[in-house]
C-alpha cells in the first residue's frame, strides 16, 4: 500500500525531530496547536497527512470535512482520541507508536508506587511551607508488599518486572494471556476475584474498552483489602472517579496516584476534590512525557509516514 504525502500537519506539540525527518525528505509540515474544530476543519482541507498526540479529538465531525486527509499519526500508544470506524469508513489510515513510551509511562507508575508509600509529594510540600512534620509522614514498607497489575501488556509487565526489585509480589489480571506466560516474568495470573482481596497497590496498565471502562468501582472497591492504594497511569475512566472520592474520604482505601483522567483538562467538581484530596497525588498525563520517549515517538511516526507513502526505501515495511 502507497499513498500520496504531499504535506502534514501537526495539531500537538510533538517533538521538533518529527518534523525534521519529514521536510528533509521533502514533505512539507505545518505545525500549529490548540486549534478549534472549525480552524482544525479549515487546515485539514490542504493537507493528506495529520499527527496528534492526545489534546486532538479527531471527531467523526471533523473526519466528515476533511476529504483530502489519508493518514493519521498518533505520536504516542492511546488511539482513543480518533474515531478509528469514521476513519476506516473514510479511507483514513491510522497509526501509531505503541512501545515507543512504554519505558517512560512505566516509571512514572514505579515512580508514584514508591511515592504513595511514603507520602513523598506531601512531605515535601510540608518543608516548602516551614514545617517540620516527621510523625505525619511516616510510611510504609514495599518489601513483601502484594501489587495488582490489571492488564499485563507493554507497560504493566515492565512495572511488574521493577516493583520486584522492592521485594514487591505480583499478582495480575490479563485476558490474553496465559499463566505460564505470566509466570515468566515473575508474575502469578488470578481472576479478578481472587486479585480484590489480596493486592495492597492495584496498577491499571489496559486500553480503555468497554469492558475496562470503570474497572476500579464501588463494587470492587469494596471487595479491596482495607488500606488498598490505586495507580492509574493508563487512561482516564478506567477507575471510577467518584467511587475513588469516596473510598478515599471514608478512609477504605489509604490513596491515589492518578496521571489520566475522564475529562482532560479535569472540570468536573468530583475530579477536583479527588486531584485536591491530601491522599491523592496527580500529574497532569505525564506518563509519556519524558524527552527521550518524545523523541522516539516524533521520529517513529516519521518513518511510518515517509514508510507508507513509499518517499523512503530506508522506512519501507
Ligand atoms: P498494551 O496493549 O501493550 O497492553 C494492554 C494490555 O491490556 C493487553 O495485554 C491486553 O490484553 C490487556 N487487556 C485488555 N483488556 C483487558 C481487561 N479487560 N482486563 C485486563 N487486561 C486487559 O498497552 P500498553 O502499551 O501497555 O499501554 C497500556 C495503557 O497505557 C493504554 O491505555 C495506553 O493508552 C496507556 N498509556 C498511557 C500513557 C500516559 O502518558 N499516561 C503513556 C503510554 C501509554
Ligand atoms: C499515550 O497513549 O501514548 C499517552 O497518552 C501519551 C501521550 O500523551 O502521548
């Protein structure tokens, strides 16, 4: 399959390499970013090719006005930002790079595990404010400790492979795969039944799907060991924002780290108090933003276009 590149457009801040790689094979990029639907709309009329990363929605609205465009590049994993059947109907090639920041996503979830354990964003904002507070920021061991991965893909296995080094067992939940194959990385697979009341920290690392939409609920909240801690670095809806408030304020469940969220930016009041909530900590969906995971994002989908649209034998698939 070959199709026409004339030019690009880039409606994300992506990694200026991305563009480098394009025009010096000739095609060339125009970059510009938070545009509304219309002026999105009105760009897209001149270009064949668009990449995003995830601020864009590219909405059935937007694919139905946009007659030229052939191809679109998601510079990141998450494709759930572009109506994947509008495209389809449409002619529109998707792509993307899955695993070009599997490594970065997995270290912000190491990164707030540990964080969660031993109150580390709270106690320091306590010495920025002057105070000196030892008892209220005493913590908790990992070692020996049970982590929950609910989706054992690129990123959760390689958080299941780091967390063991802090003598952490794991224990996971994937529906395409076998024990045996869990086991290889050290992992022991139950069902989701089996996991509730046994994990101290549950790390959520699935698509968001229907079947994966509000995993993390009342329900199974509820079912959770007392004290359980949540980790979500994969897509906002996959926990359930108000069960987590709650669970939180009854003190059930003893905190959060949270990188995703249903509505990004967040809005909604419920969000809000739960990013505010003292056992919560948030980042605004950093888990791919690190300079090295840009860089290979913005170059791999470069060479997928400069590869589909046959203008580089070098990137040809
Ligand atoms: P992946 O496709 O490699 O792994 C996902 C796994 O989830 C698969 O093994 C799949 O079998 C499993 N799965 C599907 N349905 C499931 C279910 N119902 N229950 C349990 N497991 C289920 O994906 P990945 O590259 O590891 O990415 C995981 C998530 O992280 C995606 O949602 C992705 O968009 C997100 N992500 C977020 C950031 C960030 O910046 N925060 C960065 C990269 C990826
Ligand atoms: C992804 O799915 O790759 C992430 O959401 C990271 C990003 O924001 O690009």
């Amino acid at each position: 399959m070959s199709i026409k590149l004339r030019s690009v457009f880039i409606s994300d801040p992506v990694d200026s390499s991305c563009a480098d790689l394009l025009t010096s094979h000739g095609v060339p990029v125009t970059a510009k970013y938070k545009l509304s639907k219309e002026d999105l709309i009105q760009e897209l009329q001149n270009h064949d090719g668009l990449i995003v990363r995830s601020e864009t929605k590219v909405t059935p609205e937007i694919l139905s006005a946009v007659p030229n465009l052939r191809i679109i590049g998601r510079a990141g994993t998450g494709v759930d930002n572009i109506d994947l059947q509008t495209a389809t109907r449409n002619g529109i090639v998707v792509l993307n790079t899955p695993g070009g920041n599997s490594i970065s996503a997995c270290e912000l979830t190491c990164a707030f595990i540990s964080a969660l354990a031993r109150n580390v964003p709270q106690a320091a904002q306590s010495m920025k404010e002057g105070r000196w507070d030892r008892k209220l920021y005493s913590g908790f061991e990992l070692s020996e400790k049970t982590l929950a991965v609910l989706g054992f893909g690129r990123i959760g296995r390689e958080v299941a492979l780091r967390m063991q080094s802090y003598g952490m067992k794991i224990i996971c939940f994937d529906p395409m795969l076998s024990a045996e194959d869990t086991a290889k990385v050290g992992a022991t697979k139950l069902n989701l039944e089996e996991i509730w009341p046994l994990a101290d920290y549950i790390t959520v690392h699935t698509p968001l799907i229907p079947q994966t939409r509000n995993l993390i609920n009342a329900d199974t909240l509820a079912k959770c060991k007392k004290g359980v801690r949540i980790i979500n670095v994969a897509r906002g809806g996959i926990v359930d924002e108000g069960a987590l408030l709650q669970a939180i304020k009854s003190g059930y469940c003893s905190g959060a780290a949270l990188d995703v969220f249903a509505e990004e930016p967040p809005k909604n009041p419920v969000t809000l108090e739960l990013i505010k909530h003292p056992h919560v900590i948030a980042t605004p969906h950093l888990g791919a933003s690190t300079e090295e995971a840009q860089k290979r994002v913005a170059v791999e989908i470069a060479e997928q276009f400069l590869a589909i649209s046959g203008i580089s034998d070098k990137y040809r698939v």
